[in-house]
C-alpha cells in the first residue's frame, strides 16, 4: 500500500506540473483546465462549448505541447465530407497495374480537435462516432487501429448561433465531459491581452509524453471507490430518470462510467487513494450536463441543465 501511495504521488505531482505548465499558455480557465486533464486521464472525449475567441483552439495546441502527442485540426464545415475526416481509398497507378491504397485522415493522431463540430452535417458528425469509442476507424471492408493515447477535443458553438446542427444524442453521449468556457473577466482580459499582443510568448515545455499518459491512467484506474460512494453515483444517475417535469430523458448508463472514472482522477489529482463525495459532485456536471435532455418546461422557464444537476445532488444530501 505504502509503495502505491508514493507512486500516485509521484505520477500525481507530474500532472500537476503538466497542469501548471499548460496554465502559462492560457490565462485563466483553471478549472476547465483541470477538467480536460480529469478527462485526459480516463480516456474520455471532451466537448468545450462557448462563443468564438475564447482560447479553446489555444487550449488544445497547448495541451499537445505539453504532452508531446501528434496533433491534428479538423475544422468542420458544412461541405466537409466523413472521407475529409477518416481518409480514403486512392487508386495507385504503377508498372504492374493499379491498386487501392489507404491514405489516412486527420482523425489519426494521438490528439484531434474537431474545431467547431456543430457546423458540419450530421452525416460528417457520425463519422467520428467509431473513433471515439472504439478507436477505430473502418473504410470500405478494413478497420484501422488508432494510436494510444486517443482523445477527441471538440468545440462547439452555442446552438443558438446561425448555421450549427445540434449534435445527435448518441454522439453527445462519446463525449465523457462538456466543459462550458465562458468569457472572461475583465482582469483575464487584460492578461489575455498582454500574453497574445506582447513581444515575448510564454515558452511551453514538454514534460510528459504519451507512454507517461497511459500510465497515469493506469494509477487512476486503480484508485477504489467505497461501496457508499458508489451508490451515490448510481443514485445520481437513476434521479435523472425520475419524474421530473424539466427532464424528458435521463442520462445513459455511459454517464454512470464516466463519473466512475472522472471522480477517481479528481482524486488523483489531489493526491488520494480514496474517492470522496465531493469528487462525485464535481464531476456531476461536465459529466451529465449533456447527458440530460431538457423537457417544455425547462426550455420554456429558462432552467439549465446544471440547475437541475443541482437539485439533484441537493436532494441527495
């Protein structure tokens, strides 16, 4: 046990190294921050929603930095065909005939930013479907494997802007976290203007590389949860299929997993070899925030998803 312990301490102030170098580059956002690197930590995709300009591109470029994995932007459109993500079968043509040969798209890499996922088709939208949950991608009657680590980074524009498609449920559902970034205030302003408009940019060292990744995640695996906990967990998730007139649907058993694995990196995190209460409530709401889809009556009386997440985890107390 004593060896455990100083092998999460030891992995677990890495990523708190990691996570303060990532800040150097990103002026403010901690906690959506940390909970990329929760996300990053369990495998889990992430989708960061908020209004143009606010570092979310920044955000993910960093990370690639730090981590020293392969990186690759996809930037979807409304013309951008699911062949632009996965790759294509091409004709090679030589001495001896012709014959098809695979040439990859930008889904193969260790980190893809889906950039502006929501303005694609939802037929581009479901071609990232098999890579984010099986990481594979099949073309024709062949399936590739994708390098480990893999993780989708997804921004989206608020629904409500001109030209989006609202994501389908089943594809929120391979997003472990939605992460909202909201505009910052006027003293991150100021900071993101000194860093962007000065002479000098931050320096962004790489301190971890992929293989450092995958076996941190193995120590997150390993962390145990107590059986009260657990239950806290399930109880969380079957309230969103109560009756509750602002939920048509609850969240899938996917969301039970999730704040499985995003509760035990918090306490990583923090350095723990157990999971507490408080991780499970921190994690509630990147985890069911998408997860939940809103009835009439939400949408009419302007009642969010994190408010309900909170009645929830109130009446739970």
């Amino acid at each position: 046990m004593v060896d455990r312990m100083n092998e999460l301490e030891q992995w677990q102030q890495r990523m708190m190294q990691c996570e303060t170098e990532i800040g150097k580059g990103i002026i403010g956002q901690k906690d959506i921050i940390r909970q990329t690197i929760l996300a990053m930590l369990t495998g889990g995709n992430v989708l960061l929603e908020g209004m143009p300009g606010l570092g979310k591109t920044r955000l993910v470029s960093t990370i690639s930095k730090v981590f020293q994995l392969s990186f690759k932007r996809i930037q979807f459109t409304p013309d951008l065909m699911p062949s632009d993500v996965t790759g294509t079968n091409i004709i090679i043509k030589d001495q001896g005939g012709s014959a098809f040969r695979f040439e990859k798209g930008p889904i193969f890499a260790n980190l893809v930013l889906a950039d502006e996922i929501n303005r694609a088709t939802p037929k581009t939208q479901s071609a990232l479907l098999e890579a984010m949950q099986e990481h594979t991608v099949t073309v024709g009657n062949d399936s590739y494997r994708l390098e480990e680590p893999f993780l989708v980074l997804a921004t989206q524009n608020p629904i409500e802007n001109e030209g989006t498609y609202p994501l389908p449920e089943a594809q929120l559902d391979r997003f472990m976290f939605k992460i909202l970034v909201n505009f910052p205030s006027k003293e991150e302003l100021k900071g993101i203007v000194d860093l962007t408009e000065g002479l000098q940019m931050p320096s962004i060292q790489p301190l971890l590389d992929g293989n450092g990744l995958m076996t941190a995640r193995s120590i997150v695996a390993q962390i145990p949860i107590a059986d009260a906990v657990m239950d806290n967990i399930l109880n969380i998730v079957m309230a969103t299929h109560a009756e509750n007139k602002y939920i048509r649907e609850g969240a899938s058993p996917r969301a039970a997993q999730a704040l499985v694995r995003a509760s035990r990196a918090k306490a990583f995190m923090e350095g723990r070899m157990n999971v507490s209460f408080e991780d499970v409530k921190y994690a509630a709401y990147p985890v069911l925030r998408h997860r939940i889809i809103l009835g009439f009556d939400a949408v009419s009386e302007g009642v969010s998803e994190d408010q309900i997440i909170t009645d929830i985890l109130n009446s739970l107390k």
